[in-house]
C-alpha cells in the first residue's frame, strides 16, 4: 500500500482537511439518536406506502401478522418480513413497484443468470437521491472537480455506469462516459484526456494495469490517482495490488440494483470499512441459517431496508452479500455505520467435501504469496463421488523463464499455502499469461462441474 511521502498527491489528499472530503457533513456526521429519529420517521411513512400500494407487501404483512399501526420506530423492522430476489423475479418486471408508471423516469435491469431478470424503477426524487448518494461516496474518495473521471462500468440496464455518472458530475468532476470495453481504447483516452479517476470492477481494473506495457504505455503516460472499484467482491490484498500496479488509492465503492445501484456505500481515505448512507438505505446483519438479527462485529448476510426509494421500496431485502456492522464513529469524522468489506455471497459459497470455500479465500492467499499473477480460475468436479478442486492460475510474464522444476516447486508452493488456508487440496495448473478468459465487467472464477 502506498505511504505517505512515497507519491505527491498521496500526500496532497492526506493535507487536505478530511472535512473537505464530507459532501453532507449533516447527515454523515449526524448523532446516533437523531439518526434514528429520521429512520424511525421514514420506516413508518415506508410500512404505510407499500402496505397501501404494493400488494405483494400488504399479502406479506397480513400473512405475517403485521400492521403498519405496529411500527412506531426502526426498532420495529424485525417484526416485518423478509423480501428475496426471488420475490423480485415473481413480479417481473413491474409488479412491485408502489407507483403508476407515469412516475418512473428510469428503469434498470439486472440479467441474471437463470430465468427473468430482476426490474427496477426510479422516479425523478429517487434519481436526485441516487445522485447525493453517489456524490457522497466520490467525495469520500477524495474525487472533486479537479478530476477527470474515467467510468468504464458498462452503461445500460446495468446500474454501474449511469449509477456513477450523475454522481461524478454533481461533484463537478470532468466525466469520460467510456463504458466497458475495448481496453485498447480505455488506455489511449486515460493518457491524451489524463484521467485521474477510473471507475470500474477491480478486475477489468487489474486487467487494464496488466495490458499498459503490451499497448506502449506506462504509468509515466497515465495521471491515475484514484480507483473506484466495485460490483464485484474483492480482497485487501487486491486493494494492495491495485495500488502498487497503477500508484493510485483504491477505494470500494457497493450497492446493488434492487437497493439503487452503485452508492449505497463506500470506504473512506482510512479504509476502515465502507460507510452506509443509512438515512437512504437501513442496514441489518443475519444468521445465514436461522434469519436472526445478529449484533455488531458477527458476520452474516447483509439485509438493506431502502428508506427513501419511491419507485420499488424494498422492505428488509436479503442481498445475500456477506459481511459484518460496526457503528464505531471512523477517524474521518463520519458517524455512519460501516459494513466490512464484503467477503462473497452466501449463495457463492462452495462446499467442497463438506468444508466452506469462498473464491475470495483464493484470491486472498495467491496475492499474499505474490508469485504468480492475481488471475485464476477454479474448476470444480466430482470424481468417484468425491469433489475435486482444480486452479488454473497464471504465470506472470517474468517467470517463463524458470525452468519447469522451479514451476513444478511453485505450484507445489500454491498447492501447500491453500492448503494450509483452506484445509483442503487443490491441484494447483500454472497456466501462460493471457490465457484465463478476461471479464470487462464482473470477474466469472468458478467452473462448477458439479452442477451440470
Ligand atoms: O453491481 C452495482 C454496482 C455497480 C456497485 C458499480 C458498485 C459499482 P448488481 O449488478 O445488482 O449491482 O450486483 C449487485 O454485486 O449484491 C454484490 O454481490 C456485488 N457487489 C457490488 N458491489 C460490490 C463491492 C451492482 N463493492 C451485487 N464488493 C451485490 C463486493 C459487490 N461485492
């Protein structure tokens, strides 16, 4: 990870009074109890709203018991039920929306591997909220006007690209509205136009610092201080990679599009987990198993509460996502609570032979090793009943030099360290550089053979 002292501008930001980098210092500083008096105000008026004009939400409530005369404050959320994505792909495409068409003014989609895609509708106040939010996020990365934005999160029915856009231009950045895409492209504009901001997953971003050489540039080119990363998980060593391979600060930027998109929220200059705009969005932690709220510092899957959204609120949505709450005030200032950087999802856990694996835990231990490139793929099969773990990861270009004992160590070196990590064995393939399949969007890396 970059020090001080060790780049200008790194220095530059942490100069800069952490104030400046506040975009709503009323909310984002507010105090917890008046914190919860705004939720608790919003929650009500939300129960009244959806149980009046959505009737999947009223059928859910009778049938669970529950008035909107029974919630007086947030402490009152946990006696209402549940939504899924599937609840979501059962009213395709507009059925929980909790307004007339004529007041949508966007819609996105997400494709979804199997089956219907998943709808969203926003109206005009959900569009402006969507905009705060994201030009908080940018501000705590330390974005402003004197940046040159570069999004490269796809733009269409995915959320990410238009998601950061009107963000990115409400803090007055210069923005390059690029796409996904054509990496030859992204590289010759990120030097004539000097980007100083990339947005996009951390694994084009990776793919992106790798092909610099390959099309005549280098860092020298590039003005990059700044990365927001997100839509996908990824891990504190990938933040290091990331940092080391373009010199820039990355920061983690999530949210999902049933939620809003992008902008639900982000980490700060001290990565010390990302700060939830939780007057917008109300975060809750729960057993993967028994759906039980857990207290802070325990992981389980994260639940979100939108409080504001107008177009398709969504009461208690279990995102799936893994991770933890902490509602510790950060050195920024910020009084927000924070989500730990997510770790996977609970449906993208693997189990192998009885033991949990997360594709992150892969990641995790091939970049703390540091001798190989951070690109792999994980195939899982079953053999004789028994699953089985291939990773075919790639070699960096420096070390096809090696003989093939040397790589015949190494691979027994990655095959020992995952084994330590992850109690399991992994027959370990080193593979030539450029030979996994790039993703220009989110990073597939598990093959499950199982399942076909
Ligand atoms: O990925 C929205 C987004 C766009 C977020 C650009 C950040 C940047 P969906 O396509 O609906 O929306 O996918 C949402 O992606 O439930 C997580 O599993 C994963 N995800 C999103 N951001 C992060 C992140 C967008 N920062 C799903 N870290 C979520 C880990 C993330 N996973």
């Amino acid at each position: 990870m970059l020090t001080k002292g060790s780049n200008a501008w790194y220095n530059d930001l942490h100069t800069r009074s952490d104030e400046s980098m506040i975009w709503n210092k009323k909310v984002e500083c507010m105090n917890r109890e008046d914190m919860r008096a705004i939720q608790s105000e919003r929650l009500i008026q939300l129960v009244k709203n959806v149980y009046n004009h959505v009737p999947f939400y009223r059928k859910r409530m009778n049938e669970a018991g529950v008035k909107p005369s029974d919630i007086h404050s947030i402490d009152d959320l946990v006696k209402l039920p549940f939504t899924y994505k599937t609840d979501l792909r059962d009213n395709y495409p507009f059925n929980l929306f909790a307004v007339p068409m004529q007041d949508i003014v966007r819609v996105h989609a997400s494709s979804g591997t199997t089956g219907k895609p998943t709808t969203v509708g926003y109206t005009k106040n959900d569009i402006e909220n969507w905009r705060e939010v994201v030009a908080r996020c940018l501000s705590m990365s330390g974005i402003g006007k004197h940046d040159i934005m570069q999004i490269s999160y796809g733009y269409g029915l995915f959320t990410g690209g238009l998601g950061v856009h009107y963000g990115a231009e409400t803090v007055g950045c210069s923005v390059v509205p690029i796409s996904g895409g054509n990496t030859r492209r992204q590289l010759q504009l990120m030097s004539d136009f000097g980007s100083t901001v990339l947005a996009c997953t951390p694994s084009y971003a990776l793919h992106l610092a790798d092909a610099l050489n390959e099309n005549g540039y280098s860092l020298k080119n590039m003005k990059l201080k700044i990365g927001v990363f997100g839509a996908e998980p990824w891990t504190e060593n990938m933040r290091v990679e990331l940092e080391k391979k373009w010199g820039i600060r990355a920061h983690d930027i999530y949210g999902l599009s049933e939620v809003m998109g992008p902008g639900v929220a982000n980490d700060c200059i001290y990565h010390s987990g990302l700060h939830v705009h939780e007057d917008h969005f109300f975060p809750e932690i729960v057993d993967p198993l028994t759906k039980e709220p857990l207290e802070d510092g325990n992981e389980g899957e994260l639940v979100f509460t939108t409080l504001t959204k107008e177009g398709i609120p969504l009461i208690r949505y279990n995102t799936r996502d893994l991770s933890t709450l902490t509602h510790e005030t950060c050195q920024c200032g910020r009084t927000s609570v924070r989500m730990k950087k997510i770790t996977g999802r609970s449906d993208d856990m693997l189990i192998i032979r009885g033991v949990n694996l997360f594709p992150s835990q892969i990641e995790h231990v091939l970049l703390e090793l540091g001798e190989t490139s951070a690109h792999y793929m994980l195939y899982v099969d079953r053999e004789n009943n028994l699953d089985t773990l291939e990773l075919k990861v790639e070699l960096d270009e420096s070390q096809l030099t090696g003989t093939i004992r040397d790589l015949q160590n190494l691979s027994r070196k990655i095959e020992h360290a995952l084994n330590s990590a992850i109690g399991l064995h992994v027959k370990v393939s080193l593979v030539e550089p450029k030979t996994i399949a790039r993703s220009e969007g989110k990073a597939v890396r598990v093959v499950d053979n199982r399942k076909k």
